[in-house]
C-alpha cells in the first residue's frame, strides 16, 4: 500500500503571532507546488488563529501542540478540542515527550486524549519513543509496546489508521544526535507491527514518522526507509527555508 508522506514542524514554545505570520507567508510560495506531501505546522495556541486564516486554501495545515479531553471544566490553562475545531484547526500533537516528561502527560491520560481528538474531528500525532538509559537497557520494544498499547487502547480498530504515529526517541530530540535509518526503520517497523496486530489494514495504512534532530541533510535518507512514512521536525522547522528542504526531500 502507498502512503502519503507526512511531514509536521514541531514548532514547540517558540514564534509570536507577528513571526508566525512572516513565517508562513516565507513557507507557502516554497511548498504550494508540492501536491504528494500533507505538509503540517504546529504552532503555539495563540498564533493558530492567525496560522488557519493565513493557510487557508493551501496545502498546508496547521495543528495545535496538545489539549485536554474534556468538553469543558475547571481545568485552568487548558484548551478543549472543539475549542480548536471551532476556529478549524485540523490535528493537535499528542503525548510529546515533553508533555510527558516536565508536565506529567501519561498513558492513562492519552487513552482518553487520542479518541477525544479523533471524535471532534482531529487528527491526533501521537508521540512515542524510549529514553537514553531504557535504550542502552535493551526496553526499546518494551517502552514502544507500552505505549502503543495504552495510548491505543480505547481507538477502535476501524479508526487505528487515522491516527499519526511519531516515533521519537527522547536521547534523539534537540540534541543533534539523530537515530540512524536502521534504528529509525527497526523501531518504526516495530510499531507498524504491532497496529497490525489489531488490524492488518490499519498497520499497511497509518502514517508513522520519525522525530528526532531531522534535518534538511539527513532527512531524505531517513524518510526512504521502508517503513518510515516522514518526520516530525523541531529545531529544523523553525526556518521556512529548512522546513520546506525537508518537505522537498520527501517529496
Ligand atoms: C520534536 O520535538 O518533536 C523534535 C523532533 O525536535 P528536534 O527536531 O529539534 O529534535
């Protein structure tokens, strides 16, 4: 089965609305002939306003960063997923490894998170991926499996494949140190395994890309890996000219 590659800039705590503006007005003529790429920017929540109205009839879409699965409540400084459909976002990126690591995000919580986005009509970037020293301990597939099993488990098999998945390993994030094609491909595969294993047709559908220090040189060859369907890009992202590189390399 082919799939289209997915390419998503992680922009994390970085941009004001007036940079984000500069920033896709630099993006949209370097990307608007690429038509076999879904070309996705995730902004802060302040600028996504400005984001949709500015990306409107592009190619590009824009997603938030995270978001709470409740409808509504006493949750002071978050934000629900209607409130981000009502002003048409389209995603939201959940279970970052930051969310998980300085802001306490944890499967029991993306259990309930990823069917809240994908009942408002979101499509969820699920993040997963191992530490330093779980890697060095040989729990790579533990961790994986751990997570793809509970963050999943209250999708239903039907729904599993419009979920994206990143594999991020966290010793790769902001670090310079990218995962090689074969580590990227051995998890990757990995975890396509295992959406397989609930349902055949939603492991040869969903999107799993790779997180991790991508950028505009080394992203080609990761992407051509069998298994490796794009990339989720932080530091790389936040230049227009790099980010639409790395959409090109995939293209
Ligand atoms: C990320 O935070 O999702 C990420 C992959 O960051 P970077 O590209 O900077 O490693």
């Amino acid at each position: 089965m082919s799939r289209t590659p997915y390419i998503a800039a992680n922009w994390k705590m970085n941009k004001t609305v007036a940079e984000a503006e500069e920033y896709i007005q630099a993006l949209l003529p370097k990307v608007g002939a690429i038509d076999d790429v879904e070309i996705v920017v995730c902004p802060p929540f302040l600028a996504l306003q400005a984001m949709v109205d500015s990306a409107r009839g592009s190619s590009v879409q824009i997603y938030a960063q995270n978001m709470h699965e409740g409808d509504e409540g006493a949750f002071t400084g978050e934000v629900t997923a209607g409130m981000l459909t009502e002003i048409d976002v389209q995603g939201v990126i959940l279970g970052h490894s930051e969310r998980r690591q300085y802001f306490n995000e944890t499967d029991e919580a993306l259990a309930r998170k990823v069917p809240a986005a994908l009942g408002a009509g979101l499509e969820p970037i699920l993040c997963v991926g191992e530490n330093e020293s779980q890697r060095d301990a040989d729990e790579t597939e533990a961790v994986l499996t751990r997570q793809i099993q509970a963050d999943l488990a209250e999708v239903p098999d039907a729904r599993l494949s419009e979920v994206v998945i990143a594999y991020e390993p966290i010793w790769a994030i902001g670090t310079g140190r990218t995962a090689t094609p074969d580590q990227a491909q051995e998890a990757i595969a990995l975890i396509r395994g295992l959406i397989e294993g609930r349902s055949a047709e939603a492991g040869a559908a969903i999107r799993i890309l790779y997180g991790g220090s991508v950028k505009p040189d080394n992203a080609a060859e990761l992407i051509s890996q069998p298994d490796v369907d794009g990339a989720l890009v932080g530091g790389a992202s936040l230049d227009p000219g790099d980010f639409a590189a790395i959409v090109r390399a995939a293209a």
